[in-house]
C-alpha cells in the first residue's frame, strides 16, 4: 500500500532506540524526511546514519532532551513545520505511591503528558494551514489497565490521553487527525532492563524471567518494534484521514476487555 506520505516530514521524539526509533524507520521507508531526538548523541547519530543508508531520505539528528523547554525549542528550531509529530518520552520509574513526592508527579507529568502538550500546541495550526496533519502520541497499555507499581505513569499519560480525546475533532475537518498508541510488552531494551531488575531482585537468571513472561502473555512472546512502527506509519498516512481520537492498543491481546 502506497500510504500517501512520500515528501512528508515528521520530528519523531526519543527515537534513537526501541519504538521511537521503529516509527522513525517506518515513515522513513515511506518516503518521509525525519528529524529524530534522543539525549544521548551516540546511538542518535547512529540511527539518523541507519536511516539514511537504508532508505535514501535525509534523517536529521537533534540531540534534545524534550521533556525540557530547551530541548523542545532546539527540535522546532530544526523542524518548525512538520507535517507529522510523533511524541514520545521514557516513562517514570516504578515505585509506591507513598514515596512519591510532588516534585516526582511534576517530573513525570512534564515527561509524559505536557512535553507532548506543548509540541503539539507549537505545531497543530501550521498543520490546519497546510491542511494535512498527523499527530500520534505513544503513550502506554497500561492507559486502559492500570499498573499499580507504575502509577506515576498511569496518571501522566491518562492525563494526555483525556487531553487529546477534546482536542481532536478540532482538526479532523483540515484533515489534522491526533491519535494514541498505546503498547504492550514489546522486545525493548527497556523492557529488558525493567526485567534485569527484577531477575536481579529474585535472584533469578534474565533470561529465565523473559521467558516466564513471554509464556505468560497470550501471544506466547513479546512484540517486535517493527510491527509497532507500521502501525504508527498507517496512523500518519493519507488513508487514516478518517481516524482521529483514538486509543489503538497493540499488546497482542494482553488486556483482556471489550473496550
């Protein structure tokens, strides 16, 4: 399938690496020039450097932290009229709620809710002016079944995903859609090193408690990023003009409802 996105341009946040980077590579193999961000200049330049080789489209290397004023201004510096935003943060650690403090809600609301706010508010009118738009949020499985321990989380991109079922039938009619993706466990270094903790605390081999895990979930195994990256790709194409203000889980039938 065509998607319609060849000549696009997209910024992508924290995509040096897992499913930031897979969205990267998927728009990119459509034809679309990316401008990625990550914290860490290393695997950053090294993605921007894959993407090139691969697909023949120019990849532009931020290094911003864009949780951070400045790392946002940096990227809209480098970007200030993408057709595409695709956001996205590293969520906060696990924990109990009673030792979280005020000052560990801000920083994970910064992170995982407002960060994204404030893209989307310095880019979504360029996008009704130019009539075309696509706004995806990666946000977390765990938006539509909660996790206790991850409840700093929980409540960050709840928050966004309240936001953005009221801001997203205001440009669906300029052919501006904004939509979340919500994943479930997939094959990432995060991933792994949430469960190289908890191999750790057990006293268990890593291996072994991916395993129990894998066996554990319907599908029998872990998704690969790639298959998320297409997902975003479709998402941002020109025939998902009619989608808009939707949570689209891909947890491989991880959660066990209706709706």
């Amino acid at each position: 399938m065509d998607l319609g996105l060849d000549g696009k341009t997209a910024i992508v946040s924290a995509a040096s690496r897992g499913l930031g980077r897979a969205c990267a590579r998927s728009l990119a193999a459509n034809g679309v020039t990316v401008v990625i961000a990550a914290r860490t200049p290393g695997p950053l330049q090294e993605t921007a450097g894959e993407i090139r080789a691969d697909f023949g489209v120019e990849a532009i290397a931020v290094v911003a932290d864009v949780t951070t004023p400045e790392g946002r201004a940096a990227l809209l510096e480098a970007c200030p009229r993408p057709d595409i935003l695709v956001n996205n943060a590293g969520g906060p650690p696990p924990g109990d709620f009673r030792d979280w403090s005020r000052e560990d809600w801000i920083k994970a609301l910064d992170a995982n809710m407002l960060s994204a706010i404030e893209m989307i508010r310095a880019t979504l009118d360029g996008m009704i002016e130019r009539r075309f738009g696509r706004v995806v949020n990666i946000t977390s499985s765990a938006v539509k079944a909660p996790i206790a321990a991850l409840g700093l989380s929980n409540g960050a991109r709840a928050g966004l995903t309240g936001f953005v079922a009221g801001l997203a039938r205001q440009g669906v009619r300029h052919n501006v859609t904004v939509n979340n993706l919500l994943p479930g466990p997939f094959d990432t270094e995060r991933l792994r090193g949430t469960a190289r903790a908890a191999a750790a605390r057990a006293g268990r081999e890593l291996e072994e408690v991916l395993e129990e895990r894998r066996q554990a979930h319907p599908s029998g195994r872990f998704g690969r990023p790639e298959e998320f990256g297409e997902a975003c790709a479709f998402l941002c194409s020109g025939q998902a003009g009619y989608i808009t203000g939707q949570n689209l889980l891909i947890d491989g039938g991880g959660y066990p409802g209706t709706l």
